[in-house]
C-alpha cells in the first residue's frame, strides 16, 4: 500500500510540474510566427545624392510577410543544446525480451499467429544478463507466471529503461530547463530534473531522474525505484537497488538510446543495452491515450469478483 501510494503521490507530482514545463517550451512546428519588427514597410527613402527636387524618393522593398500557417522553422539547439524534442519509438521486439529470443508461441493459442513472440536479437552488450544465481531463479519463476504477473499486464507505470523500449510512442518535451518526458502507455510521464539535483522522496516506479548534457548527449541518472517493475515481459526484473544511467544522443532525426543498469543485489556487474530510437515524423503525429486501468481490472480482480457473486 505504502508503494501504491508513494507512486500516486509522484504521478501528481510529475504532472504538475509538466504543466509548469509546458509553458516554456518553445514553439512548436505548424505555428504561425508573429510578425517580425520592420516587416511590411513601404515608406518613402529619403532622396539619393544627386536626385533632382520634387521626384519622388523610390519606395523601399516591402519584406515579404510569411503566409498564414506557415511552419516556424525548427532551431537546431536550444540554449545552446541539441533540439531533441519530439515524439519517439523503438521499433525492435526487445520489448518481448531483452536478450536473444527464437520466435515461439504463447499461452494464447486462440490468437494463432497473432499471438506468437516474434524473434530478436539481444540489446544487451554481451548478450546475456549477468544475474547472480538466486536472481536468475527469480527470473525463471517470473517468466513461467507470465503474463499474470508481468506489471505490464497489471497496467503499472512500466519504469525506466522499459518505458522507452515499449511498443507505444513517448515524447521528449525539452524548454530552457527541465526535460518532460510523457509515455502513450498507462500516461506515464516522468520529469527529469536539469537545473537542481536531488535525491527522491520515496520510491516510485518511474525513479527520479537527473539530467546533464555531456557534450551532444543528454545523460540522465535514475535512481529512487521500487522493486515492482520489469525490464521486458520474459521476466527480467531488478530490485529496489537499481540505478540506470541513460544516454540519449542525436543521430540525425532519430537518437541513439543507451542504458547502464547496475543493481548490486540483482547482478554481478553493470551490464548496458542500447537501441535506436527512431522519430515519428507524420504530419500529424502525437501521442493518442492508451490509459490501461480498465484493461487490468478482469485479471486483478476476476476472482475477487467471482466469489461474490
């Protein structure tokens, strides 16, 4: 209970400073620029050397005023640092399954194809995940519950890095401060703090995060996780020690994500994924709601339901 409401306390808390963000933030695409100072003037010059009295003076050039609804051009930097806003995905099934994986059916043999595990290849440098042996163990009993007890399943907020490696949009809000990040799945968002460091209140299952600019990298270290968050839906999980470091660096429109996990009551060592994230660049692209609750609710609570009825 004490994590349940920790988590609701940070969502509203999150939510509110998103809005604070969002008032900062630059214009986007597709805004009508104000005019600028001195466009549109006609008014006389004064006469050139040499110019007879009484001709008229030639009037000056009139600037040419953008049409209505013509695109603000995008800036390439904002206070001085890439312009990585935008809307994101992973395309890649290590969201099935962070490591190597063959294709394979599931549970769900009604869904015929439609329910099979496409195959993958690992994100993970090296492969495989260093697990200590007691946590592999933990991993293998996770695995064989799915999708029962997959917090995705359950509708949570999915957590870092998982929540960037999902099948669903998520998008970079970036102004002169802060950084907003807002997920598609379950309406998570997270905020991640650029300009005053500090440690989190309580544990939440997106963290807290603190950001810094590397260079051309946005570096972002996450810490202040509870233990009730997966990495993928095989079952790989972590405990209340993880920390995750995350770099984000501009490659053309697209950015390349990488993740250095370390938990010493999990794993042996710090172990590192890395993926693409690739821009969505539909004219009208944004994040639709995917708000899951009521998805959950049969799979939570069926059996509580059942015996009263």
């Amino acid at each position: 209970m004490r994590n349940w409401f920790s988590g609701a306390v940070m969502a509203a808390t999150v939510a509110a400073a998103a809005a604070v963000v969002s008032l900062t933030v630059m214009p986007l695409s597709g805004q009508a620029p104000a005019a600028g100072a001195g466009q549109g003037r006609g008014q006389g010059a004064g006469a050139p050397a040499g110019q007879g009295r009484g001709q008229a003076a030639p009037a000056a050039p009139a600037q040419a005023r953008p049409a209505a609804g013509t695109p603000t051009p995008r800036p390439a930097r904002i206070a001085g640092h890439p312009n990585i806003n935008g809307i994101y995905q992973a395309i890649t099934p290590a969201y099935w399954n962070l490591e190597d994986h063959p294709a394979q059916a599931t549970k769900f043999w009604e869904l015929g194809a439609i329910g099979a595990i496409p195959a993958g290849m690992s994100i993970v440098e090296g492969g495989t995940i260093p697990y200590k042996p007691a946590a592999l163990k933990t991993r293998e009993a996770n695995r064989a519950g799915w999708p029962k007890n997959d917090p995705e399943a359950k509708c949570y907020m999915p957590g870092i890095p998982r929540a960037n490696l999902m099948p669903y949009p998520f998008q970079i809000v970036q102004g002169q401060g802060d950084i907003l990040f807002v997920y598609e799945y379950a309406s998570s968002n997270r905020l991640v703090h650029m300009l005053k460091h500090t440690e989190a209140a309580v544990d939440s299952w997106m963290g807290w995060a603190n950001g810094t600019w590397q260079g051309e990298t946005l570096v972002v270290e996450n810490t202040g996780f509870n233990d009730m968050t997966w990495f993928d839906r095989a079952g790989n999980f972590h405990s209340d020690m993880l920390k995750v470091t995350e770099r984000f660096t501009p490659q053309g429109q697209n950015l390349m994500y990488e993740a250095t996990i370390e938990d010493p009551d999990t794993f042996t060592r710090p172990w590192k994924i890395s993926t693409p994230l690739y821009q969505k660049l539909e004219k009208n692209a944004q994040l639709l709601e995917f708000k899951c609750v009521e998805f959950s609710e049969e799979l939570l609570y069926g059996d509580l339901k059942k015996k009263t009825e």
